[in-house]
C-alpha cells in the first residue's frame, strides 16, 4: 500500500491466531502535519487511511520528511489530527485528553524513537529490556517474562545478546 509519501509493508503473523472481527487500529480519512513546526491545517498527512489487524506487523518505509514520523505521532496521541477518526481497539481516540486515552488504549500504542540509544541502555540485551517492559505491564513470573522476551527476538529474527 502506499501514501503519497511513503510505503506501508505488511506483514501477517496471525494466520496461527483467533481473528478479532474489529481491527485493532483504524485511521479514517486523516489529516494532520506542520508549517515550520507548528501544527498546520494543510498537514503532512493527506486523508491517509489504513487498517491494522491484530497479529499484524506493519512497516513504514519512506523519504526523510516523508510522513512516518508524523504518523507515528499522530497514532500515539504526540499530535492531534485536524480532520478524520482514529480507531483503537474499536474506540475512537482522537482528540482525548492524555490520561483517558491512555485508560482507553490501555497503554497498547507506543512509539520507540528512531535513535535507538535513546531508546535502549546499550549496555544492557534487548532481551533484558522487554523483560523489564513487561514487569512495568505487569507480567509478575521472571520465567513468563523470559519466555515472552524470548520469543518476541525470535518472531522479529533477533538474538538476544
């Protein structure tokens, strides 16, 4: 599929899975962006929509300047829309306040910035992070949290070291 600016790639990991029938993420006819940045009416994001399943991994690809980031922002709730519905989970999201769309997400939108030693201790394994993250979310047994860890490195082919 692709936007003006750049390309989403898909990738289905739920073939093994029960279907939701809702999507978990749905952007309807989106608009949002910036005039030297500054929020701006004429956006970055012209009517974009899309859908996400659950189970599915999707992937922005594009031209710095392109989008990515301002759909990312947008998505997480960092920058409100000027125009269109943003659906998680089967609830509309878009123009709450901080603290009820994070009640209504349940904490399930995130955004890992593109500097990754901003975003992980490079002194310590991947690994050991998303086992970290999962305690905050609150996996309470260290043998769940390792598995879970385990085997999130090995559906996106990585190790843990």
């Amino acid at each position: 599929m692709e936007h003006d600016n750049f390309q989403i790639q898909r990738h289905d990991q739920s073939s093994n899975q029960i279907q939701d029938e809702v999507d978990l993420l749905i952007l309807d006819d989106v608009v949002a962006g910036y005039v030297n940045n500054v929020p701006d009416q004429r956006g970055v994001l012209h009517h974009l929509s899309l859908s996400v399943a659950r189970g599915e991994t999707l992937g922005l690809v594009g031209e710095s300047g392109s989008g990515k980031s301002t759909l990312a922002r947008v998505v997480t709730g960092l920058l409100n829309i000027q125009h269109g519905r943003i659906i998680y989970n089967g609830k509309e999201i878009q123009g709450l306040k901080w603290k009820e769309r994070l009640a209504r997400t349940e904490r399930g939108i995130q955004m890992v910035f593109q500097d990754p030693f901003s975003s992980f201790n490079p002194k310590r394994t991947v690994g050991s992070q998303l086992e970290e993250a999962l305690e905050i979310h609150g996996t309470k047994s260290a043998r769940e949290r390792r598995r879970l860890s385990h085997e999130t490195l090995q559906n996106i082919g990585l190790s843990d070291s």
